[in-house]
C-alpha cells in the first residue's frame, strides 16, 4: 500500500459548464449587469469547480486558474505593471481597468461590443464557432463567430503596425499561448516598467477557497514565464533586465500565501521547454534560489514541451517538486526520476490535458509503476498541463455516437481517470473500473469505425510523387494565362462574403429542421447568385461563390467527411468570452461524395468570369480539431490531404479552373522547439503538395494565409508551390512582403491591400499606394489585388465601397504600366 501518492491538476477551465462565464461578461460588457452580478458569477463557477475537484478525491483544489480575461492579464494586475499608456485614473476600479487592457479603450472599440477584431478576433474569417447540430446550446452562435485562431494580434495591428503607436487606449496585444489555441493578453516592458504587490484577487480567492474547508494549491506564472511572454516596449530593451525588480515581488507574495496558509503554490515555468538563451536559462537557478527562501512548498510546473537540454537544470533548482508533462515528455520520465533529488516531488502529468481521449490506464500504469519504484511512493499524479484546452465534460453529451462517447474525457473525466490511477496505485480493488476502461480502449482500437482498410491501402499505394504537379510552375504560369486571360493585377477576393442575418436564419433553420433540404439550397443558390451579380457589378476578374453555406470553414468540411464527429457542448476558451468548439478526428478520413461541387458549378454557371472554388487545406483542418493519438499527426494530415485532393480533382473535372486551398493555420502548428520545424514543415507542407497534386497544369491552384510572421518558414512555403499565394499584409504596410521579395518568391502573391477587420473603408489612392509599395519588391506580372481575408463579419454595404476602391486602384496600377 503506497501512501504518498497524492493527485492535482495544473488547473480547471473557468467558463463553466455552460459557458456561464461567457454570458456573465458579455451581460456586463453590454451594460446590462453590474460588476457585483459579474463577481457573483466568478464566486459560483469557482466555488462549483473546486467542489468538482474535491469530489473527484483531489488532494488539493488549484487556485488561482480562474481569470475574468486571461490568467496573463491577471498577473499584469497582480504585480502592478499595467501600462502607463492607459493613464489609469486611480480612482478607476480595478476590473474596470482590467477590462480597458483587455478591451481596449475609446476609438479602437470596433462597435460591435469586443475588442478591436483581429484575426482570432472577431473576424478572422474562417473559423466560426456558431451553432453545430442544437441551436438553443449556442444562444450566442454570432457572438463566437470565428473566434479561434490568431497567432497575429489584433491589437498591435491597430497599435503599432498601423503607426498609431501610442494611441493610450489600445488594447493590450494579444497572442497565442505556447501551441494552444488560446490567446493570453501580452504584458507590456519598458525601462520605466516598475512591479509591486498591486492586485489581491489571487490573495482573496485563496481565502475564499479555504472558506469553503479546501486544502489549497496556489497556482502562479514563474516570474521568467512571465517576463518571457511580455513584450519590450523600447527598442534594445531587455525584459530580463527587469527580474532584479520582480522577485522581491514574488517573494512577498508568496509570503502572504504562506501566511494564509496554502499547501502549495504551484509556480508555471513552461518556458523551461522552449529553446531558451543562454542569459534567460542562468537566471533560473538564483531566481529560484530566491524564491525558495520565503518557505512555502514551491511547485515547479513545466508543461508543452520536453525539457531536453533543460532537464537536469530543471531538476535541480532549489523547490519542493517538479511537475512534467508525463505525455510529450514521456520519453524523459525516467531521466527524470534519476536526477530529481529524492525528498523533492515528482508530479507526473500522465492525464493528457491537450486532448480528449480516455486514458489508456494500463498504459499509465505500466509507466507509473518503475517511476514509483525510483521515487520511494513520493510521487503525485496529474494532468499533462491545465485542464483550460480540452471541453469541460461530456456528460451532455446524448447526441454524440455513444461508441465514440465511450472513447472520450474531457475535463471532469479526466478527473476521475486520476482518482482511479491513486486507488490502483495505492492498492485498492478497482479491478472493475479498469477493466470497463480496458474495454473502451480495446473497443477504439479494433472499432471498423476508426480503421478504413481502403483508406489505408490508398496511402500505401500514394506514388512518391503524388506530391508533385506536372510541370514547373514557369510552365503552369504560361498554360494558365493562356486559359484564364486575366489583366495585369487581377482582382479577387479571399472567399466569404457576409454572413448576414438571413444567411445565419436559414441555416439555423435547416438545423432545425425548419427548412428541408429543398428549401434551403434554394435560399443557398439564392445567396450564391446575390453575391456573383454584386462581384460582376463590382468588376472583380476572379470571383468566389461567398461560403453562404458554411459556418466554419473546418466544420463545413469535417461534418462531410468520414471519420470526423461533433459535440454538442465542447467549448474550449480562446480569449476573453469567446469560445471555440473544435471537430474531433476518430478515425481514418475519407471522403464519401463531393463536398463542394455543386454550389461551386451553380455559381460557375451564373458568370462567363472564373468562379474560384474554396477549399480548406489539411494542416488547417488538422490544427483546429482534436486529432486522434494512434497514429501520427502526419498519417492524418495525409489522409485529410486526399480528401482535398479528390475534391480538387471533382472541381476540375467540373471545370472550375481556378481553386483555392486555404491554409492559414500552416505556421500556428510549428512545434515548441526549432529542431522539431523540420520535420514538422516537411509533413505539412507535403500534404498541402499532396491535396493540390492532381491539379492540372492549366488548373491555377491558390492557397491562402492570414497574418503571420512568415519569414523564417519562406523556403516551405515556397514549397507549397501554389500558383497564387494570397497573404494578410495591409496592416503592415506591406512589409510583411518584404521577405517574400528578398527571398525572391517565385509564384504568384496576392498581398492583401486592405484591413477587414476594421469597418473602415480606404480609398482607392491608400490601396494604390500600397500596391505601388508590392510592385517595388515583386514583379508587377506576379502580383495580384485582394482583400487580407475573407469578408464573412463584415457588411455588404462596407464591403462593396471597399471593394470598388479595390478595384478602381487595380485598374489605376494597370494603366501605369
Ligand atoms: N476562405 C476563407 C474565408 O474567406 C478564408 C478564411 C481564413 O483565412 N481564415 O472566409
Ligand atoms: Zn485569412
């Protein structure tokens, strides 16, 4: 009987069941409710949540994981830095000053209630959350639209980048939190950057928890995390220059939790799996030397990543324990066990916190059982990182195939797969449970449902070249202008237009079962022809058919295919309110009929124009769903790939000559670590060649990307060898082209010539100035005219103005030439 083994979680996702955090604060950002409704709601989600935890047989509840915005942003407050740009009265409450950073004060507020929009703001276009199958279960469907992805932040775009440095009231920016899909608010350095102990939240909600009879584990980002995530405001500033000032900070602070009592505080330092500099990677060992003087258990938590080089620093410092993430770093678990010295704490995050499949326990149990040989029984169990990435449960969910339910854990059953594994651990006869467990990963890994032997015996046969179009792209370029005929800077636009209120009526009410499926094409077809009458109207070269019919552009796809599945309540946060609710990849894909053919011939059939056909890329499909764990990211990708594949080669054969592969979620699936790119960008941009391989050579394959910092990936992504690249550029000022001209990019690119994320309209001579600024670095012949992104969240009457000026600019450029 082992006695020691004790079990936590590096923390709990905070919006509740139901989302009730979402509509809390979007009651109270509306006006509607005042900040007393808002923390009464925080108190009760907290309250429900640790309860969850103790029931579940918890050793501790984790505090300090609950956050009204970002966990990042609370430590802004926490330590005092909150920018001197905001000019904070100080008589301002502090959650109103929170949400100001976070939000975003006075002209940059985009009207519609949130932050400025940003890709993975608002209006990123593609990736909706709106309504999946039951429409009372997202109330809010608009309000997620297309939430999800952003490693671009919105708010610097309006900041910086578009020369409004300054501006006191702009948002914090907002950025991708390590590899997740959850964006934190990016905390702000500069010489004058002072800290001290300023917020008592985190203080409050400990007292709070031990009100209510919890033993607590305080939860805090690690100082170097923290600076690490921020940003140098000065040119040549050093952030790390700034540690001197913070410990004692978090000395104090951890004084009072001392004082208050809690049994631990668990300390995130998840940049310890990141390539570190060598200046940031000494500054652990005194940094903790410090914080281990005031005498309250310190938990190192690292999470993500392995620790390679760090591993031995990592096990050395001066704390009372070390948490690891015991799924991606799995294969360092015994190293780990060797070098961490033996009175310190082992917490071995064995419980995959990143996805939602049921734990292979006997698996777990078979890694535990020589971990716990090695550490005497002083070893505690956990998830691999926060609970905040996977949805909170699934037990609403009665619509979901209940083989493939039986497969699954979210949250609260991840709890329970840690209190089984302690009872085994510690003894007891849990022989039934685990055998019922034993059964479901059985039952997963024969199921016909996950294994397509045609699917399988295709990706055997896929010849080495699958990957490759015929002729170089020289060639395809002249066969293409001779087919297509389009003018110097051809005008188009990035594939939806928007979404408005009929469009979302209409398919709420098919999902309803309102409308039957007649009905609807019609009133699909109907949008269709709006939307190529407007483009003819307008004058573009290159039209698109508008995605009327999608709700997202992953779901749309996913819901076609083979081997996908969607819960009804499978909300994970992406920042602030907004949620994201992403398919979930079981089993080998196929694709069983056309997916996009029959829209895309009808609005074909209403113009003598090319009519581009939109598809979305495998890596994007891949990097915004849960992906399945018995095989290979890659082997996914793969089978995703020829899908797309078939049905670019269905759209051919129909004769759209023109199709579009959108990929924006390429450089978001960057692993962690540098070493690990290649082979990352090797496989990725493999399957994006595979899905556009069959293409003809007269066939113009596009691909599209939203804002992203792209050159250190320009080599792969001229070796997705799409004809057209259509990038996000405009809040740049183009100088995200800069790169692709140095490097000498030698297919075609549609740099974006304007902002839609805003509802600002430019006129026709700002375009043309910045197209005049992409021909100085790419040959005029290369260059195309669009938008930066799809049009889905703007409105039709912002939309065409922009869109004529585009098209006036184009024709200006043209008769320069
Ligand atoms: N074709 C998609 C659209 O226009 C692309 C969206 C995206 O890049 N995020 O909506
Ligand atoms: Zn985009």
């Amino acid at each position: 009987m082992t006695k020691n083994i004790q079990i936590h979680i590096p923390g709990f996702p905070r919006i509740g069941a139901k989302r009730e955090l979402k509509q809390a604060l979007e009651s109270h950002w509306r006006g509607d409710t005042p900040a007393e409704a808002l923390e009464q709601t925080g108190r009760e989600l907290r309250a429900r949540h640790w309860a969850l935890q103790r029931d579940a047989g918890l050793d501790f509840v984790t505090v300090g994981d609950f956050a009204f915005y970002d966990q990042v942003a609370n430590h802004i407050q926490l330590f005092g830095c909150e920018p001197a740009r905001f000019a904070f009265d100080p008589a301002t409450p502090p959650l109103q000053r929170y949400f100001a950073m976070a939000r975003g004060v006075g002209k940059n507020i985009d009207g519609n209630g949130d932050a400025p929009a940003a890709c993975g703001n608002p209006a990123c276009a593609g990736h909706a959350a709106e309504a999946g199958a039951n429409a009372n279960a997202n109330a809010d469907a608009a309000a997620d639209a297309s939430a999800g992805h952003a490693e671009h932040s919105a708010h610097a775009g309006q900041s910086e980048q578009s020369g409004h440095e300054g501006h006191h009231g702009a948002a914090l920016e907002m950025t991708k939190w390590f590899d997740t899909n959850y964006h934190y608010l990016v905390p702000e350095f500069s010489p004058l950057t002072r800290f001290e102990l300023a917020g008592e939240r985190l203080l409050a909600e400990v007292a709070e928890a031990q009100a209510l009879g919890h033993a607590v584990k305080a939860v805090l980002l690690g100082p170097l995390t923290f600076l690490w995530l921020g940003k140098s405001k000065r040119a040549g500033f050093d952030r790390l220059s700034l540690l001197q000032q913070l410990l004692p900070v978090y000395g104090a602070l951890l004084d009072r939790l001392k004082t208050l009592g809690v049994s631990w505080v668990q300390i995130d330092e998840p940049i310890l799996g990141l390539d570190l500099p060598g200046d940031w990677r000494n500054a652990f060992d005194p940094t903790y030397w410090q914080l281990n003087q005031v005498g309250v258990p310190l938990l190192l938590a690292t999470y993500f990543s392995p620790l390679e080089e760090n591993l031995s620093l990592a096990c050395r410092l001066p704390v009372a324990g070390l948490h690891v993430d015991g799924v991606r770093a799995a294969h360092e678990l015994t190293s780990i066990a060797d070098w961490l010295p033996h009175h310190k704490v082992l917490s071995v995050g064995i419980v995959d916190g990143r996805n939602i499949w049921r734990t292979d326990l006997d698996a777990a149990l078979a890694a535990l059982a020589p971990l716990l040989a090695k550490r005497g029984g002083k070893l505690w169990l956990s998830t691999s990182c926060s609970l905040l990435h996977v949805p909170f449960s699934l037990a609403e969910e009665d619509q979901l195939d209940a083989e493939v339910r039986g497969w699954l854990a979210c949250a609260t059953e991840k709890l329970a797969e840690l209190a089984l594994l302690q009872h085994t651990l510690a003894g007891a006869d849990t022989a039934a449970a685990l055998q019922q467990s034993r059964l479901a990963i059985a039952g997963r890994r024969a199921s016909a449902r996950v294994h397509n032997g045609a699917v399988a015996a295709r990706l055997a046969a896929l010849p080495a070249d699958a990957d490759r179009r015929q002729a170089p792209f020289a060639a395809r370029q002249t066969a293409q202008r001779e087919r297509l005929r389009l003018p110097l800077f051809p005008t188009t636009t990035i594939g939806s237009f928007p979404q408005t209120a009929a469009i979302r009526a209409a398919r709420a009410g098919f999902k309803r079962g309102e409308l039957d499926a007649g009905q609807y094409r019609s009133a699909m077809r109907a949008e269709i022809a709006d939307a190529v009458r407007r483009q003819e109207a307008l004058g573009l070269d290159v039209l698109v058919h508008g995605e009327a019919e999608r709700n997202d552009m992953v779901e749309y796809f996913g819901e076609q295919l083979d081997g996908f599945a969607f819960t009804r309540y499978g909300w994970v946060q992406s920042y602030g309110s907004r949620c994201v609710k992403p398919p979930l990849i079981f089993g080998d894909v196929a694709r069983p009929r056309a997916m996009t053919v029959d829209w895309t011939v009808h609005a074909q059939s209403l113009t003598a124009r090319p009519m581009k056909g939109m598809l979305t890329g495998p890596i994007t499909i891949l990097q915004w769903s849960f992906v399945r764990d018995d095989q290979p990211r890659a082997q996914t990708a793969l089978q995703l790939a020829l899908a797309i594949r078939d049905e670019v080669a269905d759209l051919e054969r129909a004769g759209i000559a023109i199709i579009q592969i959108d990929e924006p979620a390429v450089r978001e699936g960057l692993p962690l670590r540098r070493g690990r790119w290649d082979d990352y960008l090797g496989w990725a941009t493999r399957a994006f060649r595979v899905a556009a391989g069959a293409a003809a050579d007269t066939t113009q394959i596009h691909t599209h990307m939203c804002y992203a910092e792209f050159n250190d990936i320009l080599p792969q992504i001229a070796a997705m060898d799409a004809d057209v690249i259509t990038i996000e550029t405009s809040r740049s000022d183009m100088e995200l082209l800069n790169g692709f001209g140095q490097f000498r990019y030698p297919n075609e690119i549609g740099p974006g010539v304007y902002d839609i994320h805003s509802p600002r309209v430019p006129d026709a001579a700002e375009m043309v100035r910045l197209l005049r600024k992409a021909s100085a670095v790419i040959p005029a012949g290369n260059l195309w005219v669009n938008p930066d992104c799809g049009l889905k969240t703007r409105g039709w009457a912002e939309t065409e103005a922009a869109l004529r000026h585009m098209v006036a600019a184009a024709r200006r450029l043209r008769a320069e030439q």
